[in-house]
C-alpha cells in the first residue's frame, strides 16, 4: 500500500495538531515533515509508525488512500468570522471522516437513495412548499425531520460535542447529500439546523454533483437567511400557523403552541412575527421576555431528541452479529474514538460516559 499524504493530513486535522507539533510527537524536525507533506520525500516505515502512533490513527489508514475528500470551499459555515481555522478544518475534515463510515455501510446494506429536488430556482418559502409537495406531508407538522430525512436519503452524522462554534454544516459528495450535525444544542436548535441544511442541499448546492459555494461574504450572508427562511417555513408552514395560532396570548401560550412544530420558543416567535399575528412591539417584548426567562440558553419542555434510525439499524445488525465497536473501526481503519464521534451525536439520547460500548448498548 502506498503512503497517502491526504489521509496523513486528514488525521492530523482530525487531531487538532499543527505541522511542528506533529513532527515533535513523531520525534522529526518540522521541516522533515513538511517535505513529507509537500511530497519531497517518502517517509519509511519506521517512520510511518510514527507519525500514526503520534496521530492516534490506525497505520493502515496513513497508507489508504481516500477516494473522496471534501473541500473548504463547499462548505458553509454559519459562524465562519467566528471559527479559528483550525476548527474549520477539523470540522471539514468529520466530513471525510463520514463518507468513510458511509462506504461502508453502503458496501453491506441496501440503503436509502438520494431523492432530493432542484430548487435553485425558487424563493426559499415557495422552496419548502415545493419539497412538501414533492414529499407528500402537506402543511402537517413533521414528527420526526432526521428520520424522514433518512428516508430521503441524507446522510447524517455528528461533530465533535468540544466545537461548538459549529451548529452543522452539509455537502455533496458524487451525488449523495451528508448533513453533518453538532447535536449538543437543545432538540429543538438540532431540528432546526437539520432543516437550515436542508435548505441548503436544495437551494444552494444541487448542482448535480458536488456544489460550489460562493465565498463572498455578502452572499454568504443572503445564503444564511434563505436557509433559515427555508427551514422556518419548512418546520412551520404559514397555513398551518395562521389555523392553529391566530393570535398570541403571551408567552406562555407560544410555550404551549411550539409543541405542536417541535420548535424553540424564539423560533416560533420570530415566525408569528413574520406573518404579522404579533406586532414588531409585541415581538420585541417578547424576545426580551424569552432572554429573560433564560430561554435563550435552556429551551422549556424540550422536546425528545431525534435519533437516527439508519444508524441504529446498523449498529443493531452488528451487535445482533455479536460485532463490537471496534470491529467496524478495524473494517473502516478508523480509532474507535472517531467511529464513536461520527455516530454517537445522532445515536444516542444521551452521551452516557467515554466507553463505547455502552454507548452502543443504547441501541
């Protein structure tokens, strides 16, 4: 097997580590690893253990070439001013990670096909309705938005719980949509930003294969609002809204309303205001009202976080083959902790402990 510079440098952003820190763990001078990374120079083997002991990675992953691997520039992130590159890049790099796990998966089971619409075309209101309409579900509410999007053939997987300046991020990859999603934030955020990418597959980057982001920071900002308007009316379609919440009583009765969408109480609020039940005074009252209450922070009566259920059935069929945790990461040359990562945000309720059988147990 030949040694792969891309899946070197996919470990070592995975890990967080800079070039010189890299080299200091693989007991090689900076400018030895540069020439590596550059090409210049062929490590031996001796060496290749090294730099993968350094890594924490599996050596056989060092020496496997990635078929497929995601660049920056197709990836929108919401707060990008606000990420360090590093993060940026770790965050990218869970992408390249997930199309590994997925491989896989589609080497052993039948799974769900893409089946996503062209909506380049539409506003992102007229957007959602399309793909309501191209779906089936009318204006009723979506019970369960990463089991349908499953369904559909989205493949979703999670981020690092420690980067949460990263809410999701989504991508195409030979004509298969990945969301890919930090599922530390309340249930509902998760089920919103699970929309926003959606939004994103449809408006922004269907371009038939993998799509290309614009990377002005003007359009950036227009791309940010179509997707949240696209998620807003996705989750709560106006006719729906106007039938079941003509007018607002107060907060508490938005409290008890939102239950009916599965959104936070800010989203809901923003779209009363949106359609215009609710005054801009009246909005802005309650919006200082929701901060004040510390709903901003800890959303009231959340709901039940969504699972995936495509992962759960393959960790089943595993666990039903008596296949441990480390069998998949042996199959895919991935450590057990990134296997743990990429699944375990989407899998389980909640993050139990660092063991990751029990994690699995929850299956």
């Amino acid at each position: 097997m030949m040694f792969s510079i891309e899946s070197l440098e996919t470990a070592r952003e995975r890990r967080g580590l800079t070039k010189k820190s890299l080299a200091a763990k693989a007991n090689i001078t900076p400018e030895h690893l540069t020439r590596i990374i550059k090409g210049q120079h062929s490590p031996e083997d001796e060496l290749i253990e090294a730099l993968a002991k350094a890594l924490n990675y599996p050596k056989a992953f060092i020496l496997h070439e990635l078929p497929d691997q995601i660049s920056q520039e197709n990836v929108s992130f919401r707060n990008l001013s606000a990420l360090t590159a590093k993060d940026r890049k770790r965050a990218v790099q869970a992408g390249n990670i997930a199309m590994s796990v997925n491989r896989w998966m589609s080497g052993k089971f039948q799974l769900p096909k893409f089946d996503l619409p062209d909506n380049r075309f539409e506003d992102p209101i007229t957007a959602a309705d399309s793909l309501r309409s191209y779906w089936g579900i009318g204006n009723r509410p979506i019970p369960n938005l990463m089991k349908l999007l499953e369904i559909k053939g989205v493949r979703i997987f999670s981020l690092d719980e420690d980067n949460d300046m990263v809410d999701a991020y989504s991508f195409y990859s030979n004509h298969q949509p990945y969301i890919m999603l930090n599922n530390t934030k309340s249930a509902e955020r998760s089920r919103f930003n699970l929309a926003h990418e959606l939004g994103h597959l449809v408006l922004h980057m269907h371009s038939g294969g993998d799509g290309q982001l614009s990377e002005s920071a003007s359009e950036h900002r227009l791309q940010e609002r179509e997707a949240d308007n696209f998620a807003s009316s996705l989750l709560m379609p106006e006719e729906d809204v106007r039938d079941h919440l003509p007018v607002v009583k107060g907060l508490d009765h938005l409290i008890e309303a939102k239950q009916r969408w599965r959104v936070s109480v800010a989203a809901l609020t923003r779209k009363c205001y949106d359609l215009n039940i609710i005054s801009e005074w009246a909005y802005r009252g309650l919006c200082q009202e929701i901060s004040i209450r510390g709903y901003r922070k800890k959303e009231p009566f959340e709901i039940e976080r969504e699972r995936s259920s495509l992962l759960e059935k393959v960790i089943g069929f595993l666990f039903s083959q008596k296949k441990s945790l480390s069998f998949l990461a042996q199959e895919i040359m991935l450590p057990e902790d990134e296997i743990d990562t990429i699944i375990q945000g989407v899998l389980a309720k909640r993050k139990i402990d660092n063991n990751p059988r029990r994690h699995l147990s929850l299956v």
